[in-house]
C-alpha cells in the first residue's frame, strides 16, 4: 500500500482530526477538519506535518496521546513521533531498535500505553515485542528493552489489541494460525490459536470483541469472521485454506469484485488491502481491495438450539450451512477504477479510507477516502434500507433514519383499469429505460385486487371487462364466460339428458364432460348422449346445419361457434362491426366479417372506415372480393403484410397470399378466441382435433386465461387457473371465474381453498359488503336445472310447489342484533305482520324482575294515554304495540338499550317528537333502528347521533371516556338516517 489514511480516535465534533499517511513519500500530516461535513466535499488544514522519515512499513495512532501516532520502519525500528510542533523535522520521541535487522509487519498501541511490533522471520530470533510507552520512559530518552518478547522465529504479519483487555492480543502467524495472546501469562505461550492461511489485516469488532476479522494472502481476496469464544488449544498445523477452520463462522469468498482485476480475469492480482469496523453499528465492516473496490458487509446471528435444528441444504455446493451467523446485507459503496462509471480512471482510484466516529450522524456522514492523486473526499456510509409497512387498506408507511413518509396509493378519482392503463402507456413510452418502479406504480400494482374488489368485481361479466380493461387476457377471459353464461341463461344448454352450461370447445368437441352428477339428467355421461344433447340444443336455438366444411359433426361446430361468439348471423355480425368500428377497430371489424365469409359485410364496414377517415388504405377492398392474385398483387400483399403493425390486418394478408388458413390459426398476435374460430370454420375434423388439442395443452401450461374458450369452467379449467395463479398471483380472478361451475359441475378441493383465501382476503380489506354480494351471488348461480329437479323431487312437481334449489348454502347471517340479557336476535320481532283488526293483540311478557331492571334507567316505558281515561283508536292502538314489541325483547322481555344523548328506549323513533306515531305507520322499523359505538357499545338514537356527533367527538354517556367520532360509530357522517 502507497497510502493511508487514519481518523482520529480522539475526534470530537469540535475537533475532527485525520492523518495522511504517504508510505511511498515517507512523510505524514495531521489535518483538521474546517467545514462542517455538507456533501462529499472536505475542507481542511495541516496543521502538522513530518518529512524525511526513514522508510516505513506500518504505522498506528496512540488511544492515550491525540498528538503520538507510531511508525515502524523497514529495518525493523519502532518510532514515536509527536505531531504537535510545527517542524516537519522534529527529532523522534522515542526509538526502539532492535538485534537483527528485518522488515517490521505490523505495529498496535494498546489502551495502556503498551505498544506491540511485529516482525519478519529471522532465526533464534523472537519476531514479536512489547514494549511499556509512558511518560516517565518518554521524557528519560533512553533506549528501552521489549517489555515482553513473544513468538520466537515465527514472522508476524498482523497485530490487534483488544480494547476491553488492554494485556490481551490477537496475532497474525505467517502462514501458519492466529493467536490469542494474555500478556499476563508468565510463560510467554500463546493461550489459543485458529489454525488458518488468512492472517492478514486483522481486525476487532469495538461493538463485540468476541468477533474479529482476517484477509487472506495477496491474490486471494477473500475474509473470514472469527469468533474468539471457539477458539482452541491446538498446536500448530498444515492449514487448508477449503476446508472451514474451527472458530470460522463466517467465510466470504471472494469479498470483493475479484472479476475487474486488471491483468486477470481470475482476480489473481486483486488483493485486501484494508478491513475496518465500523464502530458504530455491531456487525458492520467494510473491505477495501486493491482495485480501489470498497464493499461493506453487516453481519448478524441468530439463536439456533443444535441438537434441534436441522442444518439447510447448500444449494452451492458443499457441507451443511449450520452457522448462526450470516451475512444480513452488503452494499457497494466504491466501485474498481476500472468500472464503466469511473471516467477518471486509475486517476480516482480508492486507496484508503476509515470510517468517521465522533460526528453528528456519524451513519451518515460514512466514510473518508483517500484517492491515487492523494485527494480526500467524504463517501456516504452504508446506510440501512427503508421499512415499509401497507395496511390491507392501502396506508403505507415508510421509515428511513429519522424520516417518516405516510400515504395512501389510492386516487379515488380514477379507476384502477385507467390508472394501469397510464402505467402501461408509460412504460411503453420508456422503452425499457427503467429496471425499478416507483413508489405509486409498485403500491398501485400490490393494491390491484383490492381497488378491482371495491370497484365491483364478481360475476356481471360486462362490468368485470370494465373493471379489467387494461389487462387483454381477462378481457378475452370475461368476453368468453359472458358468453357461456348467456347460452345457459333459462337452462337453453339443457337437454333432455345432459346439462352442457360452461362447456369449452375441446370439451364439446372431444365429447368428453366429465362424470359430473349434476351434468346427467335421464341417463349416464356419454358421447351418444352428448350427441344427443348437443343435437337438442341446437334445434332449440334454431342453428342451421354446419355446412362450410364437410364434418361428421355440424351440430359440435354450431355449438363451437357459438362459444367462440362466430355463430351469429348476418344481421347481429353487421351489428357487431359496427360497433367494432365506433370503438376504434376498424381493421378488426373488417377482417372478422371478411373471416366470417360475408365479403358484402366486410366492404359495407370498410366502405364506412374510409368515410370516417379510419382507414386510409382504399385497396384492401378490392383484395378482399378477388378470388384469386396475380403476382403483382401478391408481391403488393407481401409488402403490407409486413408494414403492417395490425395483427388481423397482417392475418387477412396473410391469409390472402397463402390461401391457407393455417396461416391465421398460426399467428400468435390474434386473440386466442378468433384463432379458435377460424379453426372451426375452416379446418377439417382431423385437423381441428390436433389444433384444439395442441393449444388447450399449451394454454394451460402457460396459464393463460384466454385459453378458457378451450377449457371451458370444467375440470381442465382448474389445471389453468393453477398455472395462472403461480405465474400471477392473481386468486381473486380464478376465484370468480371458477365460481360460475363450482360446486354445481365441478367439486374439487383446489377451488375450496381458493375461494376460502380470497374469503379471507376480502376480510382482510374490510369488505364485508362484498363478501356478502359474493356468497348470495354465488348461490344464485349453483341452481340445479328445472329438469333435474323434477327427477329428484316428484312430490313437489305434483303440488306445484318446485322452488329453484341451490347446491350452495348460505351460511347464517353473522351479524345480527342480540339482547344483552337472553343473546337471542331481537330483530325477528320487527318482521312479524301487525295483528288484524279481528285478532286480539298478543300480551306482551312482562320484564324479567333482575337488578338492572329494578332501576329507573332501565325500567320498561309505559303505555301512555290520550287524556285521562281516554282510549287510543285502533289503528294507534296498533301502532303502539309495533312500538312496544320493537323497544322490548319478545324472548325474555327486557327493553333495548337506552339512547346516550337522550337516555330513552333505542329501536323506535322517539315518543316524545311531533308525530311520531304516526310515523311508524308507512316506516320501515329496520331502517334507523339504531346505531352503537363499536368500542363502548353504547347506544344512540340516529338522529341523536347524527346531531352529538357534528359538534362533539366524545361519547355522551356520563363517565364514558371513548372517542365514538375517531372510529367506534359508522355510518353517522353526513347520512340521511
């Protein structure tokens, strides 16, 4: 190493030192910081400086003095110096020289004044010295004995003091181990030692000194984390630098980017040239190589019990990881002077850096650096990532140090299908410049489901096409349930033996549905029934025979035709470009009437798409109503064809120039559903079975949704979603798809614990109110066929009284309003008819005499009259008692809660307002019945509420100390209760 540089261990905020350490000029200069540390630029002054030393090869800063800092020498003499005069010559403070002349390795000042040298190799020689730097040794001047002689004929390569005990040491033995040193042992014999190659740079974490770090030899740039509490006693040995050393919890290999090495794509010449800890953060370290790359590591453990616990698989290779310790993150924080970005250079190489400790933020304020122009710049340290936290209602949270950033992703403004079509537009727009989302884009895609959920997501096929506008598969997927759903609407998929409703085309084609018992009415599963049933249905719906390509089955094609949406005839295809064409289609319009076969349709739509200026190209008319081209027009085809960005555009040419609709079966661009139907209409039956086969198998390996035309809801429909949801993570539209033939046609587990996670989901997300519309839908879709209930229940053909059944049971209402006393529902009373005017009124149970009734608070109202002695008339008479009935439990009958605000009964308008009675007369008594806090659980009248709440945020009741307004009440705000 050319040069060093070392902060101060003695920096304080007011005084921030750092010393220049230049090897290659055998100079230092101790410089003091003069800015206050704002961006990666410093400002500084020398204020000492020492020149002409002799040559040097290591050198450190005394923990004790702020002005000593030691060098030794390349003859083996350890040096103090004292940096606070002002002469780059002063005389040295003290000297310590030596027997036999050699290299010195490394030098280490302790927290005691005891400074420790170590040396090369030289025989009969001990390599290692400790000497006793104090005042009273300093100022005699005197040359100084070793204090101890450690390490005989063994060269030293690496020396560190641990700082919480000042008589310990760890040492480098070339080659050979690290040994832990006690200098208050009398026998001068290494307590332990880690038998290891990797001896170099050694260094102590400050934060937890059981932990300490070791390089390896030059060309191999790889580091190891040492735990001292496995050191051992054993004697030295052979180390294998592949085998892991006792003690190693931790090996990094290689620690830097050894593939940017200049001479060697192997990395032979990249080397460590530095390891320092951080001091800051337990665990954080960072490794310079030589290649100016500075990489920073935080390690961490965990707690494992051993006998327990299984060690992992090594996918890379190897034995068991069973460590506790690992690598928790690792960040780049200087890339090799050979890096794209470095414009400079070898010029900017990196060849020093420390880290800056006794700073405001000094995780912020990271590291200094020393570059090859011997300029000092400011490198931010590693800082720890952000924490991100999203609620299942789109808030998020983002933590990073001392900053909080808290939002929402959602615009209520937009619709999720507009806001991922903008990203889409985006995105496209960019052209791939970007490899990471944005904050809004990456909430807006984790929130789709639920924003699609709230938008009204569930079984209108139409609304789920708006809903999913941006996403052409499920467009595609919706169009095709829509229009099964359409062809089983009032059972018209029914025969007189088998029920075909959310069939695919393979499946009708294949004649091969499945042993559903739902799906066989008079007789089993089979394909003459199939043929049968599927004859019916097309005779139902007046279908002509299939006559474009000769088959053995023309019914199956209709039926397929139909699925696909192509059996429509030529007054609803002329209705349907139309529409095509005002929606922007123009081509798509064109070529499907042209695919159809009705060229008069296909020029009457053309014909209106040059009138709108939709299409410019007149030609395309006159090709589509030849029969046959020349080569001219052909060769003209071919270059359309391939100009062309529209993929039914470059279909119908393409078509046109081959003659084979194989041609257009074949082009992935057109949508899977228009494939298909060219497929029917054209192909032959040997044919259509290998194209159908081929591409329900590759839709379902893919998981695309489209290939539901294929599949149809019946069991292979599973296999796809299962592709689907690993590819997507999309459960929520399998869950809805699947639901329109589960459980009526299909039971199987899968769709059970989809439907119970996205169940789950919906929870999650606070949507109770569609949760409920899902399961009363979803009931309303899994009624058996009139037909087959007949079969299963004569008796109630026989007396008229046959109700749709639903194969889905709806599960009780888990909300309802419970007595406080009996917990029975109080609300079955309010449904009940008022009583004739021929039938008595029903007595009313007197309250259960218990403690809380005793008091005037919770005592039943009584019946009040109109004058003394007077009677109501009937019809109040009447309405009294509804009254009565709504404010008294019918079970054990105590009274609703009282109203906070105006502390009578809940569950009937106010006695006391103008009119009341009347007004239960034409009134809903469900409506308004009553409100209560969800934290306190008291009661309130809705208009009472309503009024307390838009001037107070309390609870009214006395002693209560809830704040109803922040969260416990709903539904109060700005209502009309």
């Amino acid at each position: 190493m050319e040069a060093a540089i070392r902060w101060s261990p003695h920096a304080k905020e007011a005084d921030l030192h750092f010393l220049i350490i230049d090897v290659a000029g055998n100079r230092l200069e101790l410089n003091r910081i003069t800015n206050s540390l704002s961006g990666d630029r410093i400002e500084y002054s020398t204020e000492a400086r020492r020149e002409r030393l002799p040559n040097f090869t290591a050198f450190d800063w005394s923990k004790t003095h702020s002005t000593l800092v030691g060098i030794g020498s390349a003859s083996g003499e350890a040096i103090l110096l004292d940096l606070s005069g002002d002469d780059p010559e002063a005389p040295f403070v003290q000297s310590f020289p030596i027997r036999h002349q050699r290299k010195c390795n490394s030098i280490a000042f302790s927290h005691e004044n005891l400074l420790a040298t170590g040396l090369d190799r030289v025989r009969n020689d001990f390599c290692m010295n400790i000497y006793d730097v104090n005042q009273s040794s300093l100022r005699s001047g005197e040359p100084q004995e070793p204090y101890q002689k450690l390490s005989s004929s063994e060269a030293i390569t690496s020396i560190k003091f641990c700082n919480g005990y000042s008589q310990t040491l760890l040492a480098g033995v070339a080659r050979q181990c690290i040994r832990f040193y006690d200098l208050r042992d009398p026998y001068n014999y290494g307590m332990a030692q880690f038998t290891t190659r990797y001896v170099h740079n050694i260094a102590i974490d400050p934060l937890d000194e059981n932990y300490f770090l070791s390089a390896g030899p030059p060309g191999e740039p790889a580091v190891t984390v040492w735990d001292k509490r496995f050191i051992s006693k054993q004697l030295p040995g052979t180390p294998n630098s592949d085998a892991a050393s006792p003690g190693a919890v931790l090996e990094l290999r290689p620690a830097i980017d050894h593939t940017t090495s200049s001479n060697s794509s192997t990395g032979s010449n990249a080397s460590i040239w530095s390891l320092r800890f951080s001091g800051q953060k337990r665990g954080r370290f960072c490794v310079l190589s030589s290649t100016g790359e500075v990489k920073a590591y935080e390690i961490a453990s965990h707690a494992t019990d051993a006998p327990h616990v299984i060690p992992p698989v090594n996918h890379l290779g190897g034995s068991a990881w069973s460590s506790s310790v690992y690598t928790r993150r690792t960040h780049t924080i200087a890339s090799p002077w050979q890096h794209a970005h470095r414009s400079n250079g070898e010029v900017s190489r990196l060849m020093a850096f420390d880290f800056m400790t006794g700073v405001d933020r000094p995780l912020e304020r990271g590291l200094i650096a020393l570059h090859s122009d011997r300029s000092v710049s400011c490198i931010p340290g590693p800082s720890s990532p952000a924490h991100a936290k999203i609620s299942g209602v789109d808030e998020f949270m983002i933590c990073k140090d001392t900053h909080i950033i808290t939002g929402t992703a959602e615009d209520p403004s937009r619709s999720i299908s507009d806001e991922l079509t903008a990203l889409q537009s985006q995105a496209k727009d960019e052209q791939g410049s970007r490899t990471l989302l944005d904050l809004d884009e990456a909430l807006l895609r984790l929130t789709v489901q639920r924003r699609r959920c709230f938008e009204g997501y569930l079984f209108d096929c139409a609304k789920n096409t708006r809903i999913t506008a941006d996403d052409s598969a499920l467009v595609e997927m919706w169009g095709t349930i829509g229009r099964l759903k359409d062809l089983a609407a009032d059972e018209s998929m029914v025969g007189d033996s088998l029920d075909l409703s959310y069939l695919g085309v393979t499946t009708i084609w294949r004649r091969n549905i499945g042993q559903s018992e739902n799906r066989a009415i008079t007789q089993p599963v089979s394909k003459l029934a199939i043929d049968e049933a599927v004859h019916q249905i097309a005779n139902i719906r007046g279908w002509p025979k299939f006559e474009r390509t000769h088959t053995q089955y023309p019914y199956h094609r209709q039926l397929c035709l139909a699925i696909c949406g192509w059996a429509a005839s030529a007054e609803v295809l002329e209705q349907k470009c139309g529409s095509l064409l005002k929606n922007g289609h123009a081509y798509k319009a064109v070529v499907l009437a042209a695919f159809h076969g009705h060229r008069d349709i296909a020029s009457r739509v053309l014909r209106k798409a040059v009138q709108n200026k939709q299409i410019t190209n007149m030609g395309i008319g006159a090709i589509i109503m030849v029969d046959r081209l020349t080569s001219d027009q052909r060769e003209m085809c071919s270059w359309m064809a391939e100009e062309s960005d529209d993929p039914y555009l470059k279909a119908l040419l393409t078509q046109i120039i081959t003659g084979s609709w194989k041609a257009v079966v074949n082009s992935h661009n057109l949508p899977l559903v228009d494939r298909v139907g060219v497929a029917v209409m054209y192909f032959d039956d040997d044919s259509l079975s290998s194209f159908l086969e081929s591409a329900t198998s590759t839709s379902i390996a893919r998981g695309s949704p489209e290939g539901i035309v294929l599949t149809g809801l019946a069991q292979r429909s599973l296999d796809l979603f299962q592709s689907y949801i690993n590819r997507t993570n999309d459960l929520q539209s399998a869950v809805l798809a699947l639901s329109f033939s589960n459980p009526l046609y299909i039971r199987d587990t899968r769709y059970k614990l989809w439907k119970e996670t996205y169940h789950g989901q919906m929870q999650v997300w606070q949507a109770f109110l569609e949760r409920t519309k899902f399961i009363t839908q979803h009931s309303r879709l899994a009624i058996l066929p009139r037909k087959h209930q007949e079969l299963t229940e004569p008796d109630t053909v026989k007396t008229n009284s046959l109700k749709p059944r639903s194969v889905v049971k709806i599960p009780r209402g888990q909300i309802t309003v419970r007595c406080e006393y009996c917990q029975k529902n109080i609300a079955i009373s309010t449904f009940e008819s008022p009583p004739t005017p021929e039938e008595p009124e029903s007595p009313q149970p007197e309250p259960v005499p218990t403690q809380q009734a005793a008091t005037p608070s919770a005592a039943p109202p009584s019946i009040t009259h109109n004058g003394a002695g007077s009677t109501t008339s009937r019809p109040q008479q009447r309405s009294q008692a509804r009254a009565r009935r709504c404010k008294v439990c019918k079970n054990c009958g105590h009274p609703l809660p009282r109203c906070a605000v105006c502390q009578l009964w809940t569950g009937a308008p106010d006695p006391n307002d103008a009119g009341a009675t009347e007004a239960l007369e034409g009134m809903n008594l469900m409506e308004g019945f009553l409100q209560y806090c969800l934290r306190c659980m008291h009661a309130f009248h809705p208009r009472h509420a309503q009024t307390w709440f838009a001037k107070h945020t309390a609870c009214p009741e006395a002693g209560c100390r809830c704040y109803c307004k922040t969260g416990g009440l709903k539904g109060w705000e700005g209502e009309d209760e």
